[in-house]
C-alpha cells in the first residue's frame, strides 16, 4: 500500500463547477497536511495547510481533514481554468530527527470552458 | 513574504563537471530542504538540515553533497553526476523542521546532465 495515495486524473469540471480532489494515507503518526498546486514546469505552490480535524477555509478553497479515516480533501469552488494543473497532497510525518513530507503521485485537474 | 529563491534556474553540465545549485531565503525560517523531481512524479526528498545542520539524508549517492554555510543559505554541489540525475532541484524552507509548519518551495533548478 502507498504511504499516500490520490487519484491520478485527470479530474475534468466546467468552469464555475466544484472540483473534489481526495487523498488517503497510511501512516496514523501523521500530524499535517498540505495541498500544493503545481503547474508543468514550475515548481509546487502551497495553497492549503490542515492540521486539525475539520474544515479549514481559504478564498475559494476548503480543505477538509479526517485523521479517523486517514483522508483529506480539497475542495475548490467556482472553478476556473487557471485552476488547471496538478494538485499535489502531501502528508508530514515525524520521524526521530526531523519531520518528513511524502507527497503523493498528484491528481492533474482540467477545467473546462 | 514567503519568498525562497534559487539559482541558477537553468543548468546542463557534463558528466565530468562539478557545478552548484544555491537556495536562500530570509524569512528566518531554520529548516531547509532539497528535493528530486523527476517529469510526471511527485517531489522526492533528499536532504534536511534543522539549525545548519543536516538531520536527513535520504541515502542519497555521495556525487550529491549538501551543504547549509548559514540559517538562510543552502547549497548543492554536484560531482560526476549522471545523466539519469537530470530532473528539476527544489528547495523548500520551514519555520521550524516540526508538522506545525508549513514549507514553502522556491521556483527550482532544471538540471539537465549531458
């Protein structure tokens, strides 16, 4: 079983649509989590940070973290086409020195016209 | 600001070269990262130094050689590398090397190896 795992994709919505993006991972020691949007070519940009159960807001996203069932999602509203690329989860896990993100193979969005 | 820059952007060396990737930022942050990634996969990790010091290696082969000279300052230096290690280098910086915290990324290094 993958540490963390999401669906590849691509996830296609219109434009103005809620895009869903899902992540679950194995390692119950997790403490955090991280959504990152990452374009081609260009380097990952964090857009969320969850640390607690529940909803965490901001703008246009939501990202919702359940540690129970070890899953955690992004939800993104009134989608636009810059919203188009891949979506990247990561999950930080302490280890005895230091703390360690392990990202996910990434879900590629398409928001289409 | 969350501001984490590196140079150069781009790079092709030879197999025979020695060359430099450099990180900085100067948000006080005293955790510093480098990370793999390879086209179509997720970043890897490769090193992390908490307070200039490195306290992860993720087995990484020796022609890679990590470097923190100050709290704001991470270096690479690359020897007889390979052309299988041509892939973007990112750095990435954190408050405190601790799950609290979130990491930001700079924009990368291309690194191509010829």
């Amino acid at each position: 079983q993958k540490e963390v795992e999401q669906n590849s994709g691509p996830l296609s919505v219109p434009e103005g649509a809620i895009a869903s993006l899902n992540c679950t991972y194995s390692d119950r020691g997790s403490q955090s989590f991280f959504w990152y949007r990452q374009y081609s070519g260009k380097s990952p940009e964090l857009i969320m940070f969850i640390y607690s159960n529940g909803d965490k807001e901001d703008g246009r996203f939501t990202a919702q973290l359940n540690k129970a069932s070890q899953y955690v999602s992004l939800l993104i509203r009134d989608s636009q086409p810059s919203d188009s690329a891949t979506y990247l989860c990561a999950v930080n896990t302490p280890t005895g020195t230091a703390s360690k993100l392990t990202f996910g193979t990434g879900t590629r969005l398409q928001v289409t016209l | 600001d969350t501001e984490v820059t590196q140079t150069p952007k781009h790079l092709v060396m030879g197999m025979t070269n020695k060359k430099s990737l450099k990180c900085e930022q100067h948000m006080g942050h005293r955790a510093m990262y480098w990370y793999k990634q390879k086209a179509k996969k997720p970043p890897e990790l490769m090193f992390v130094y908490s307070y200039e010091k490195l306290s992860i290696n993720e087995s990484v082969p020796s022609r890679f050689s990590p470097e923190c000279p100050n709290s704001s300052l991470l270096n690479l230096h690359l020897h007889a590398l390979q052309p299988e290690d041509s892939a973007l280098y990112l750095c990435a910086s954190r408050l405190w090397d601790r799950e609290e915290y979130e990491q930001y990324f700079g924009p990368g290094t291309r690194l191509t190896v010829t």
